[in-house]
C-alpha cells in the first residue's frame, strides 16, 4: 500500500505541479496580454503600430518614432475567468482580477537614432487558491487544492536606427526574470507538513529581437521582426512527499518568433494585418517540470497568429480602431493515460495553461496625439475553450474569459 502510494503521489506532482508551475501565468498570460496599449487594444498588433518606448518589446524599428525624449506609461485592469469541468465533478476555476502596469522611456539624441527601454512588473499582490482540481492518478481521480504565487519582471532595452527617409532597423535585448511558490494539497486539507509536493524557485532568461520597419509609398508600410528563442533553467528546492529528492530539475521555453505586418491607408481608413510564427516546437524536449517520473517532453506544436483590423482617422489628431486576433493552441494532445503511467511519451494539456486553449481576442481602441503628449484608451476581450477526449489524462472541457480595459500615453519633452 504504501509503494502504491508514493508512485500516486508522484504522477500526481507530475500531473499539477508541471500544470502550474511551468505555466505559472494563471495571473499574467502571454496570450492575451502585451507590451504597451498600442498592441494590448489592438488584439497583439505589433509591427506597424507600436512607436517609442514601447517598440523596444515590439518591434525596435519603431523605437525612432518619438520626440527628443518621451516618458510611457499605462495601467489597466483585467479580469479572468478560466474554467475546467471533468464530469461528474464541479468545475475547478481560476478567478483573477488585477491591475497589470507597463513603463518606460525614450531618447533621440538625433534624428535618425533613438534608444529605449521598457519594463513589465507583474508582482504577485496574494496567493491564487484553486480547489478541487480533478484528474485521473493511478485509474482513480483525486481531487487537489493548489495554492499557488508567481511574479515575473520584464525589462526590455534596445535601439531603433533609421537608414533613410523610409526605412530604419532596431535591435533589442529582453530579459524575463520569475519567481514563483506553489503548493499541492489533497482536497480539504490545509496542513503543510502532509502538502503533496511543495515548490519555490526563480530563473531568468534573455532574448533579442531583431526589426525593420519601411514605408514602400504613401499608402503602404510593411514591418517585420524575428525574436530568438530561449530555454530557461530555474534554481530552487522542491519537497515531495513521499521522496527525499530536493533537486529541483525545471526547465521552460519561450519560442522564437518571426512576425511580418502590413498596414494599408485609404485615407482616413486603414487596414492592417500581421502573421507571426511562434515556434514552439523546437521546446518539445526542453519544457519538463524535472519531477519524479516526469516525461521529458511535451508536444508543443507550432502557432501562427492573425490579426487584422482597421483604423479611421478623426479630425483633431483623433483615430480610433477596431481588431481581431486569432490564437490557435500551442500544446496538442500528447501521449494517452496508459503511455504515461508506463512512464513514456509527451505530456499534452494542463490545467492553467491558458496557450492550450483556440482563443478569439476583440478589440477597440482611441488615440489621441498632441504636440507633448499622446494617449490610447481602449478595452479587449478574449474567449477561448478546448475539449479534451476521455482517453487522455487531463480530459474535460476548459473554458477561458479575459476582458480587459486600460489607457496608455506618452509625455515627451
């Protein structure tokens, strides 16, 4: 009984710690929020929109487009709903309301050349409690409590650098660093001393991105960008019940990026478009949670995002846009119950992976620019859902539900 216990106990860590700690962004999700309100009101456009400060995480060629010097800022307030219902269990939900915050500066010394920098803090203000998650563990479910905090710090750097009238590159550096804690408990209880598996651990990881942005004609402006990939190791200890093992073994991926968009103007209308390939798949074997009788790789598959939208311009240095971003999921299926408890194949869906999920982001925006400042209001909403068959380990409806409303502006001097 007591060896049936301990392999339960590790295919559940297995199971819910990797679930959420290699996906800790249960509170600040890369899909649905973005550098700046130029790209967050309009459904993650990155290429042709972004300007100043912001640029430097979107795409550094525009980095140029600014005045002398510019400060940035904005503040929004998000809402999440996330659900995951296994019959004939209630649903386990993720509900989050924050208010995520973006900052930072620009200088142009010179016409043709501006530096910039740009910074993401997404502290955690109070542990996220998630009850009653169900999953299969052994052929019979148990049912967990997760208690769970996580933060993360991005801090973009870069230089935009304009070779002629129409045309100018950029380079940039951006470095994420994370801390996070979880706790895995059996449904009910409270008592750490007898919690399944406790974790702590932080990492950081850099990343460059490479732009160009060009105007082929009055009417038309293309832009393009590619961001390298990074693996990420973490540093930390780890206390399974059940294990004297403290070694903690964690590793994540962020994927390369290659992004191309356009933006065609009529006149006071204008449509754009981008595509952007995230690369996921070369982390198959690189995103482990590096627990006991873990697999050692997920299958991560490739993503190519839209959106498209249009902008009209207002008299008075007014515009205002509407968009849409289409997010299929990152993660396919992976290997059956039955290979995993064999101690084989991929691992596939997890609970609190917001990316596994098809998502539908809407949006609108309004900007305003003056001689010493410029502002965007707006608000998006994304919806997104996934089915999981029977056969797999994590099987089950999960259901996603983001609206956010915010406002951004710049001050230049």
């Amino acid at each position: 009984m007591a060896k049936f216990n301990f392999e339960k106990i590790k295919y559940a860590l297995y199971l819910y710690a990797m679930a959420m700690t290699m996906n800790h962004e249960a509170l600040y999700a890369q899909s649905f929020l973005f550098p700046g309100s130029q790209s967050s009101f309009e459904s993650g456009l990155s290429q042709t929109n972004t300007h100043g400060a912001p640029a430097v995480a979107t795409n550094p060629a525009n980095t140029v487009i600014t005045k002398r010097i510019e400060a940035y800022g904005d503040v929004s307030i998000l809402n999440v709903s996330y659900s995951y219902l296994r019959a004939p269990y209630a649903a386990a939900v993720i509900s989050v309301t924050a208010p995520p915050v973006n900052f930072g500066a620009a200088y142009k010394p010179k016409s043709n050349i501006a530096f910039g920098i740009f910074v993401t803090p997404r502290p955690s203000f109070s542990s996220q409690k998630i009850k009653s998650v169900p999953s299969t563990i052994g052929g019979e479910v148990i049912i967990v409590d997760i208690d769970q905090k996580a933060s993360s710090f991005m801090t973009a750097i870069g230089v935009g650098y304009k070779l002629n009238k129409n045309t100018s590159i950029g380079l940039s550096f951006i470095e994420t660093a994370e801390d996070a804690q979880i706790i895995v408990r059996q449904q009910g209880t409270t008592d750490d001393a007898n919690a399944l598996v406790g974790m702590r651990y932080k990492g950081s990881s850099w990343q460059a991105l490479l732009g160009c942005r060009t105007v082929l004609n009055p009417n038309t402006t293309i832009a393009a960008t590619i961001k390298t990939s990074a693996t990420k190791t973490y540093a930390g200890t780890q206390i399974i019940k059940g294990d004297s093992d403290n070694t903690l073994r964690k590793k994540g991926f962020d994927p390369m990026t290659i992004a191309v968009g356009g933006e065609y103007r009529f006149g006071p209308p204008a449509a754009f478009s981008e595509l952007r390939l995230e690369r996921w798949s070369a982390g198959q074997g690189s995103y482990s949670s590096g627990l006991p009788g873990a697999t050692s790789s997920s299958a991560l598959n490739d993503v190519i995002v839209l959106v498209a939208g249009g902008r009209i311009k207002i008299p008075g240095g007014q515009s205002g846009s509407a968009s849409i971003g289409i997010y299929p999921h990152n993660i396919g299926l992976g290997s059956s119950s039955t290979e995993l408890e064999s101690g084989g194949g991929k691992s596939g869906v997890q609970f609190g992976n917001f990316d596994a999920l098809d998502r539908m982001m809407f949006s609108a925006a309004y900007r305003k620019i003056a001689k010493k400042r410029d502002f965007t209001a707006g608000f998006n909403y994304t919806s997104g859902s996934r089915t999981v068959p029977s056969a797999y380990p994590n099987s089950g409806r999960y259901s996603l539900s983001v609206f956010t409303i915010g406002i951004g502006g710049s001050f230049y001097f």
